[in-house]
C-alpha cells in the first residue's frame, strides 16, 4: 500500500517515467491456482502496480519467471546469484570438493544455473512431497555428496523447514559440509530455530528483505545487493543492457 501511494504520489508531481525497484516480490508465490477458490495475487499485485502509474518495474529474484508476464509494463529481472557466487569464490571452496544441491525439484532450473557459474560444479537433487502448506518431507537423494562440500541452493528461505529436512539427509549421505544460500530471507517462525541449529556450516544470504537484529545467529552471513540493484537501475536508465550483468 506503501509503495501504490508514493506511485500515486510520484504520478501527480508529473514525473516523466516511474520505476518501480522491488528487491521482494512477496506476492510472487502465488502465481497460480493450486486449488479451487484460491487467489492468483501475483497477479492482482501487478494490477495494483501498474494502474497506480508505474512504468517499468525492477525485481529481484521472482519466484517464478512467469510472473513476469502479470505486469503489461517492461520488467528488469535480476538475480542475486552474482553476489552469492562472489562471495563464495572468497572462501576459496576447492571446486572438486563442491556439489550444489537443489532442495526439491522445482529448483533444479535455478541450482543448474548455479552450479555451472561455480566451476561447473556436480549437481544433486533432494526429492520432497510437501504434504500442506509449509510442511515438507524429504524422500530421497539423486545425486552423490559423500565426501563433498553440499551447497544447497534457493531463492526463498521462509520456515526453512524444506532446506533444513534437505540438510539433514545430506548429512545423513555423507556430506562433509553443508552451506545454505538464498536470496529472500523470509525468515518466518520457526526458521530461526531450525538454520541454527547445528544443520549448516554457513547460512548465507541476501538483504532484499531486512533482517532483524533479533534473527541473526552465528552462522548467518547477509550480503549486501544494493551494487546490483544501483548497476541495474544505472543501466535501465542509459538504455544500456541489463541481462549482461549475468553473462
């Protein structure tokens, strides 16, 4: 509601062109009907957005690509992968010891395309079946981490109950280590709890949404995006190319 009105605000002072810049896309993931009598928001979101005025939306991450396509305005997706990857090339990882492993299938796009900018690292895949809405089980392993330096790979970090059930049987498969790696640090209870716990040798994410002092634990490692986002908006507005930062 924030953001409709300063649009609202921005639009009545005649600005030429409004972009809206959207680290978190919240409504993002719900982006389909899953179930009868069930709201599209993203959707209803992209509306909102929209009508009040914008001309140009940045996003961080979405949760799908597709929701791309609920905004009838240009959208710049960028991704927070390039801070991510930085950083891990700083720990100087032995990149024969390093697996990247996609929590569920779902991911499998998005850890691929990770794991081939992190020296073309082997790829994992925990298979899940979620069996309501935030509750996860974890079925099986496709892949080999015995041995191996686990790098678990989302965009979102919400309950973490999927991630932490996904470390625990990497654990249980041999893995030496395990590093968790997301972009949106939701961070609902009892997330906290569970990426504490003892689980992963490093919890490294973004700061797309803020993380409160009260959150922060030993493990946590929150790297900042604002770069990105400032090179991204500098490109948008000299027509110059966005999708290069990510080549």
């Amino acid at each position: 509601m924030e953001l409709l009105v300063m649009i609202d605000a921005c639009r009545r002072a005649s600005a030429r062109t409004i972009t809206a810049v959207i680290p978190y896309f919240g409504y993002a993931r719900a982006d389909r009907k899953t179930q009868g009598r069930e709201s599209i928001a993203a959707k209803l979101v992209a509306n909102l957005i929209t009508e009040a005025g914008t001309n140009r939306v940045l996003a961080c991450d979405l949760h799908s690509s597709q929701a791309m396509g609920y905004f009838d305005i240009f959208v710049d997706h960028v991704y927070g992968q390039p801070v991510i990857l930085d950083y891990l090339a700083s720990k100087m990882l032995s990149p024969n010891d390093i697996v990247v492993v996609s929590p569920d299938v779902g991911g499998v796009a998005r850890a691929r395309s990770f794991a081939k900018k992190l020296s073309d690292a082997p790829l994992a895949i925990v298979d899940k079946r979620r069996q309501g809405h935030n509750v996860s089980e974890v079925m099986n392993l496709i892949g080999d981490v015995k041995g191996k330096v686990a790098v678990l790979v989302d965009d979102i970090i919400d309950t973490a109950g999927t991630i932490a059930s996904a470390a625990a049987l990497l654990q249980e498969e041999g893995a030496k280590a395990v590093y968790a790696c997301c972009t949106h640090a939701v961070f609902s209870p009892p997330a906290i709890e569970r990426l504490s716990g003892g689980l992963f040798q490093e919890v490294i994410i973004t700061n797309t949404v803020p993380v409160s002092e009260k959150n922060f634990f030993p493990q946590l490692t929150v790297l900042s995006v604002a770069n990105l986002l400032a090179e991204t908006i500098w490109r948008v507005h000299g027509d110059g190319s966005v999708s290069s930062i990510f080549l």
